[in-house]
C-alpha cells in the first residue's frame, strides 16, 4: 500500500442524528480489539521503555526499528492517553516509515505527529484482516483523526418473528437479541412502513404483538379487510400460515420473481377451476405485490440486491449518497456528509468511507461505485469473507446501471449544494451572532435552554445545540427534573438544577476548555467542541440571575457567555430582550437576521422541550399501578391482570382473592396486598 492519503485520511464524519434522550451519551469503552481476526499483539516496547518527554517523529522512528513487514493495525497515542488514529497496513514498518519521515504530509496529518506520544501494534494474518479490525477499531475507539461514522442512528430492518407458533413481521431498530429473519436496511422508518403495509396485503402475515395474538378469541380488523389470515384464531391452518411466511421471506430474500410467478401460476390454476373468488385472492396478492416494487421512485429491472455510492466532492464539503436496491425495489437512500481534509479527493474520502459503512451491517452481493477506489479489490475481499457471500465492488460504465449511478449522482449533487448554501448562510449568521452581542470570537457551539411542564408535574428541561452546520441533534440532552425540593412551577428552581447537573458533568468529563489553544487552531481542523462558547437561556432578568449563580459557584463564568432571551411585551416574536452580564438590556430591530436566528434557537429549544414533556406525561398516563411493585413481573402482572380484568380491581382485592390467582403465592399476595393498603398489618 503506497497511498499517503488514504491512509493519513484526517476526516471527521457528521450526521444529524436523532433526539437522544439520556442526559449524556458516553463514549464507546475503549479497550483491545473485539475481533478475532487478528493475531496476539505484540509487545514493541519489549527490552526498553520509550524514553520519557519523547514525542512526534522521533518516538515513531523507534517503533520502526523494530516493526515487522507483516500487515496489521496501529493505533496512535497522545500524551494523554487518549487514541489520536488507528491505521491498517500491508507492511506495518513501511507504512509507519512513512510517520516517521515528518514530511510530505498534510497539516492535520502534520499535527497529528507531533502529538504522537505512543504507538500500539496488533499483526493480523492478511491485509483483509487488517482492514476488517480497524474499522471495528475505529468504531470503538472514535480517533479524532479518523473517519468517524456516527451511526446513533441506526438503519430500520422488517423483522419476521421466529419464536411463536405464528411468526409476526414489523418494524425493527437496534441490537437484533430477538429470533427471526432481519431484512434491509431501509433508509427510513416511513419505507419500511409502506413495505409492510404492501406485504400484509400480499402474504397476510400478522403485525399484532405475541400478547394481543395470544388473548385474541375472534379474528381482528385486519382479517376481514384481508390484511390478515388470522392465524390467532386458526382461520388459516398453522402449515397454510407457514406457507405464507416462506413466500415473504422469499421475496425479500431477491426471490420476487419466483414468488410472483408462482402467486400467477396458482391464480391461473383457480381460474381454470372456475374458483374466481380464490383467483380473486391471488390477484389481489399480486397486485399488492406489485405496488411494493413500483411505489418508490427508480427501480432497475436488473437490480435485484445492491447498494449504490456517489459523491460529489466540492468547496470544502463532501456528500455521500447512499441507495439501498433489495428485491429489485428501491428501499430508500441517506446523504453523509464527511469533514474531509481539502486535500483529499472524492475518490479518496469515499474509500475511507466504505470499509466503516459495512462494519454492523449486512452486505448486499452489489456495490455499485460513482467512483473507482484504491482498495476496491481489498474491501470486495473483505466483505466477501465478512457476509459469507461474494461480493462484488464496480464502477459501472454503460447501460442501465451507469443510468442508475448518475441517478444517484444527481442526488449527491443536489443534496451537496443544499449543504453548502445552509453551510454558508449559518456562518454568516454566526458572524452576525459574534458581531450583534460583541463576542471576543465567532461561536462554534451555542447551546439553548428551555423547560416545559404542566403546573411542575413531569418537568422536563431541554438542552438544544448548534453549530457552523446549523442544528447537532445527536447533541440534544433532556434533563428529567428530579429534586423535590422545587417548587412546582418554579421555573429558577428547574433552571438551577439543568444548569448544575450539565455543568458538574462537563467539567468532571471534561475538563475546563483551553479557550486559547482553539482560537489559534483553524476551525477545520478542530472537532466540535463538548464546551459550548454561548449559552441562550428563555428567560428574563430572573433566570439569568439563577444561571449566573451557578456560574460562579463551579467557577466557570470566564468559560461561558450566557444570554438571555425574554419574550416582549404581550410575548409578541420580534420584540425580545436580551440579558447579558455587564450590559444594560437591549433589544433587536424587529427584521435583524440576528433577531431571526435567535428566534428559531429559541423555537427549536422549545419544541423539544413540549416534546420530551409530552413524551414523560404519556408514559405516565399508561403506567400501571402494579409496575411499582418490586417481585412483580410481566408473568405475574398478566396473571392478576387476566383474573382481575384491572389494576384497579387488583387494588381492591382481599388476601383470599389474590391467592386465588395462578402463580400468586401467599408472600407474593401479601406483598401485591401490602401496597395498596398502607394499614394492612405485616
């Protein structure tokens, strides 16, 4: 491998993700490899310690000496221990030769070496091995000067249940602990929704939970609509129901054709029987069939299972669109959108892109390319050993799939230029922000306060954050508010505690910011800051006492601007007031950009705010009672809930009652008893 670039790399990756709702995410553990791939590591350091104060590109030439010609993965350290990039190699010593050389490199690989304060080997048998371990590396360890694909987010599967008598199909996000057949991705939840729609019309397999098909002693809606066969309640025999459960998962397999002519066979057939309603049925399957292949916009007739990339890669900004081809049927696309080095090209940075894509997905037998990468023949030979299946990597040159790939193309290009203009447009407005309230610098994150509530009951505080690409939602926080001390409705009180539980976190994870080391850094160069440099608060003269209090009392007041923002007189939009620490309240001129910007920070906070508060109210609302006693699971729960018809009717209950009930003993009565009657002797 003699590609510089590629292996340098220096991107950073960024998505908007959606809403989290923990306070905080933590960072992926860091520790060895969770591969079985490579080879026991080996200790370089092994008869001599690196010499102490050490660092840059006379550390690495010590590791050279004694590094073998072999492939495996590196790992690069900062003084504080911290993983500053991980790279694979066909030759370790020839591909850390080239660190150790301090020349010839881009500026964030530049930086990168002379922050190098240690170095970690593991050897693996091939370079595909290599390639394998460190984007499973990558994906633990999130080196800043790495490719970092930030997958929150997960894909959206159909899954098609494999532990019930009858298998059920749904909607499917996350860690796939449950039995059954996986099929995707999709690019959104609305695809796998219409899909699924389609495939109960056409193979009328069960969306119910277990608990609704296990109690069902009539057949549903859904039955006599026909979008189901009903084997709740054994309108369809359970080897018919089997039937039907193998056609679907053979159409989502690839099998379409198969199915499809096999469904015409026997609607042919009931037609010759003269059975028209039976001929009905299957016409009506085919139909919906169908409309499953031909509801999302271009499908190929000769694509059966692919994923097609392209990117357009210009002005600083690369967009990799991504569409995912199952069952001859569009299944939607996503655009990325990498930080690339400037000197990287488009071919560059998708190659870096790939290998992380597939690293917790599954590989279709198709990868179509806008663009030929260097390591195309690796990766087919990696993702081949990964899935089990061959796959192969083109760049298609004529004909119906080139038509695709331009198709995919114009997609980058349109979604890149959509980016590029909010991209522009917000650093303006950031610089309009900097300039407006007189900042010593353009902000690189502001972060925006609010809290909702009904009367202080499920008080919740939103935290929203933006930044030079306008909204970071995989940055968003909720702050259940948890004192009992507050008042209900105090909003100080509310503010007080978001304010101390943020603050006290970040500095113990964090650390205070070097405000001086960032400023002197190119912005491009810098990941997106944990510290924000603003704070926007919905509120007045009073909140902002509050907050400033809490300032002061973790002693970070010069570490963060904090402003307020108050609704105007009769809270008409376009007459706030702004509160900042040593200046006399002001406002802004009713058509100020600034005004504007400000305004939709404040409406986003707000908006998820309502949100996460509507989301805490609901799932108060459909607790149940019995959810808060301790030795009382589902099993239990059914069973008092099936005797008793209501929580309601369980509270009430004697002792003798609750005994009755199958799977209750007498200490479990005693304790269901005891809760709900405060008096009721021990």
């Amino acid at each position: 491998m003699n590609s510089r670039k590629v292996e340098d790399g220096g991107i950073l990756y960024d998505e908007n993700e959606t809403d989290d709702e923990d306070e905080l995410v933590e960072s992926p553990a860091e520790g060895g490899p969770a591969s079985g791939l490579a080879t026991p590591g080996i200790d370089w350091n092994e008869g001599g310690d690196v010499p102490q104060g050490l660092i840059g590109a006379e550390l690495i030439q010590l590791f050279v000496k004694r590094l073998p010609n072999s492939p495996g993965v590196y790992r690069m350290f900062n003084a504080d221990g911290d993983v500053l990039y991980v790279g694979k190699a066909r030759s370790l010593k020839k591909r850390v030769t080239n660190y150790a050389q301090g020349r010839g490199h881009s500026n964030r690989i530049t930086q990168m070496i002379r922050q190098t304060a240690n170095m970690e080997f593991v050897t693996t048998r091939t370079e595909t091995e290599a390639l394998l371990l460190e984007a499973n590396l990558i994906k633990r360890l999130r080196p800043r000067f790495n490719v970092l694909l930030r997958d929150d987010k997960s894909f959206p599967y159909i899954l098609v249940t494999g532990d019930s008598r009858a298998p059920a199909i749904f909607k499917h996000r996350g860690a796939r602990s449950r039995k059954g057949d996986y099929f995707g991705p999709f690019a959104s939840a609305g695809a796998v929704g219409r899909t699924i729609n389609s495939l109960q019309r056409a193979f009328l397999l069960r969306t119910c939970t277990d608990s609704v098909f296990e109690t069902r002693t009539r057949p549903c809606l859904l039955y006599q609509i026909k979008r189901c066969s009903a084997p709740c309640t054994h309108e369809i025999s359970d080897e018919g129901y089997a039937d039907l459960v193998q056609e679907a998962k053979d159409f989502l397999s690839g099998k379409s054709q198969k199915v499809k002519a096999q469904m015409a066979e026997a609607m042919n057939a009931a037609a010759e029987d003269l059975d028209f309603e039976r001929a009905a049925v299957y016409r009506d399957r085919l139909a919906a069939l169908s409309h499953v292949q031909s509801h999302q916009g271009i499908n190929p007739a000769g694509v059966e299972e692919a994923d097609v990339f392209a990117i357009h890669h210009e002005g600083g900004i690369s967009c990799i669109q991504v569409f995912f081809f199952r069952t001859g049927q569009n299944w939607g696309n996503r655009a990325y959108f990498p930080k690339a080095d400037p000197q990287l090209t488009g071919a560059e940075v998708l190659n870096a892109f790939l290998a992380q894509f597939y690293d917790d997905k599954p590989c279709p037998r198709q990868i179509f390319l806008s663009e030929t990468v260097e390591e195309m023949d690796l990766l087919s030979q990696a993702l081949t050993e990964r899935s089990g299946h061959k796959v192969a990597i083109s760049v298609p040159q004529r004909g119906e799939k080139k038509d695709l790939v331009d198709h995919v193309v114009a997609n980058a290009r349109e979604a890149h230029g959509r980016k590029l203009a909010e991209t522009a447009s917000q650093s303006r407005l950031l610089e309009g922000f900097a300039a407006t309230f007189k900042l010593p610098y353009v902000p690189r994150r502001i972060e925006i306060y609010d809290n909702s509530h009904i009367m202080g009951t499920n008080a919740v505080g939103g935290m929203v954050v933006a930044g030079p690409e306008g909204f970071v939602k995989g940055q968003y926080r909720k702050f259940n508010i948890k004192s009992t001390e507050i008042t209900p409705g105090d909003d100080f009180g509310m503010m007080k505690e978001v304010m101390t539980r943020r603050f006290s976190r970040l500095i113990k994870e964090e650390g205070l910011p070097d405000r001086k080391a960032d400023q002197g850094a190119e912005a491009a160069d810098l990941p997106f800051p944990a510290w924000p440099d603003v704070i926007l608060i919905d509120g007045g003269q009073g909140q902002m006492t509050a907050v400033r209090a809490i300032l002061e009392e973790l002693g970070i007041t010069d570490q963060v601007i904090a402003i307020g923002v108050a609704k105007g007189a009769d809270r008409e939009a376009g007459r706030e007031r702004f509160f900042m620490k040593g200046i006399a309240d002001f406002s802004l001129p009713p058509r100020d950009p600034v005004l504007y910007f400000v305004q939709r920070l404040r409406d986003e906070a707000h908006r998820f705010a309502i949100g996460s508060h509507r989301a805490r109210r609901k799932k108060e609302m459909v607790r149940n009672p019995l959810d808060e006693i301790a030795g009382i699971g589902p099993t239990r729960k059914r069973a008092l809930l099936q005797h008793f018809g209501t929580a309601k009717a369980v509270s009430r209950a004697a002792m003798a009652d609750l005994m009755a009930v199958a799977g209750i003993s007498e200490s479990v009565a005693r304790l269901v008893y005891n809760h709900f009657h405060e008096d009721a002797a021990g």
